[in-house]
C-alpha cells in the first residue's frame, strides 16, 4: 500500500506541475513585463497607435533615416526577442542603419501596447504594422526578427510581399523548443501558442538570412539547423562565437547583422 500510495503522491504532484505551467505559459513566452523600460529615443521618433480589430491598442515605433540616402533603401521593420524592449530594438537598428528608416512593434501586451500577447496576437499585429508602413516604404520592406521575432518574420513573409528576412537566433517551431527543454513535461499537448518559422519558410521564395549563436543554450543548434535547411533562398548564414544573450554585445555582430540586410537586398 505504502508503494501505490507514494506512486500516487508523485502522479498528484506532476499533475499540479502539468497545471501550472499550463496556466502560466504565456507568461514564460511572453514575459512583458521584462521589457517594460526602453531608452530615450532621438528627435524625430514617433510610436504610432494601430487599432486592433478587438479595440486594443498596439503601437508601432518609427525613426527616420539619419543619414539621406542616395537611393531609396528599404524600411527596415524590427520584431525583438520576448525579454526585449522595442524602442531599444528600433535604436539598435537606427544607429546601425543609418540610411534606412526602421521601425519596431511594441508586442500585444507589451506597454505601451495593450491587450495580452499571443502568437496569434503578434502575428495580426505584424500584418497589421506592414501595412500601416507600406505606402512610404517605396523600396519594400525587409523584416529583421530576433529569437521569437523571427518567427514574427517568417509568418509576416507568408501574407505580405517583402524584399527579404533577416533572423537573429531563430528555432524552426516553439513547440520543438518547449519539447527540447522541457523533455519532462507533454509540452506538444500543452502548448497552446504555436510558430512554425520553418514550417512558413518552406513554400516561400523570399531573400533569407541567418545568424546564429554558436554558444546558445536557449536556441540549441538542432533547432536553428532546421528552419536554416527550410529556407528556399538563403542568402547568408552567419555564426557568431557567443551565447543567446551576449550576441547582441559581441564585437562581430553589427557587421554580422549589415552584412545579412546587404545580402536579402541583393537582386
């Protein structure tokens, strides 16, 4: 009896374990409140308010070209990772792309945006921020994703024309990932917020490029590998000595992230 009893104490309490990490999983993909504070920005950025469907709010920032361009560059239009701040995304890439307009979304749920964050969630609002950009971007629009951002990207390429992708520590499904570290939990039953970015790059033709940590933990190999062998035109694929965190700060990755732009922009 005492066997079949402890046999039942450690089912109860994977149970609860099962429960709650069921109820708290959007938080865990989505951790917003970790992003809450971004940088001041320079004279000329606006955050643009989209109106959701639902009657939320989701607000897109905007920062012209510092420098004027001899030719019409693309927009660049930035997806950041889920601990990530927009406004310090969209600076990033203005100081780094001088001669392109960027923008950056605010994820649903991420303030000053309203609402609750959900794949589905970012997904709409992606499209919904491409299209608000569309009429002044007159040379297309490159999307540049960051870990979970990337399969913002590769899911906006999907329902709207862009000049190409660029994806920062991407992973070929969230499902596989949850399942790669959490092998101890029915992860691909649970999971109730589902990006596929392989599964999207496979049917598409449009100019990708990658950059990978060669010392990343969070987005092991075997699940950038896949979405990599996905991509139709893969233009540049970049691996960088560093972890998922310390990329951003290693001193090859601002010419890493220019020279991807550079090769989706090539005709």
């Amino acid at each position: 009896m005492w066997l079949l009893k402890l046999m039942l104490a450690v089912a109860g309490f994977y149970a609860v374990i099962v429960a709650v990490v069921y109820v708290l999983q959007s938080w865990l993909i989505f951790p917003a409140g970790l992003a809450a504070f971004g940088p001041d920005l320079p004279v000329g950025a606006r955050h643009v308010e989209l109106a959701a469907e639902d009657g939320e709010r989701v607000v897109l920032v905007r920062l012209p070209a510092r420098q004027a361009p001899a030719e019409p560059r693309p927009l660049l239009l930035g997806f950041a990772g889920n601990a990530w701040n927009a406004d310090a995304l969209a600076l990033m890439l203005h100081q780094l792309f001088p001669e392109h307009e960027v923008a950056a979304l605010h994820y649903r749920g991420y303030a000053p945006s309203s609402g609750s964050p959900s794949a589905a969630a970012l997904f709409e609002d992606a499209r919904r921020a491409h299209d608000h950009l569309a009429s002044d971007a007159k040379a297309g629009i490159v999307a540049i994703g960051l870990s979970i951002g990337a399969a913002v990207a590769a899911d906006l390429a999907t329902a709207r024309p862009l000049r190409g992708i660029v994806m920062v520590t991407p992973f070929d499904s969230l499902r596989e990932l949850a399942a790669h570290h959490y092998p101890w939990l029915p992860v691909r039953l649970l999971l109730r917020h589902r990006m596929e970015a392989a599964g999207s790059l496979r049917d598409l033709n449009v100019p990708t490029a990658v950059i990978t940590a060669e010392d990343d933990t969070i987005v092991p190999a075997a699940r950038s590998a896949p979405l990599r062998e996905a991509a139709r035109d893969l233009r540049s694929h970049i691996a960088i000595a560093a972890g998922h965190n310390d990329l951003y700060g290693h001193p090859d990755f601002a010419g890493a992230l220019r020279a991807s732009v550079a090769a989706v922009m090539r005709d």
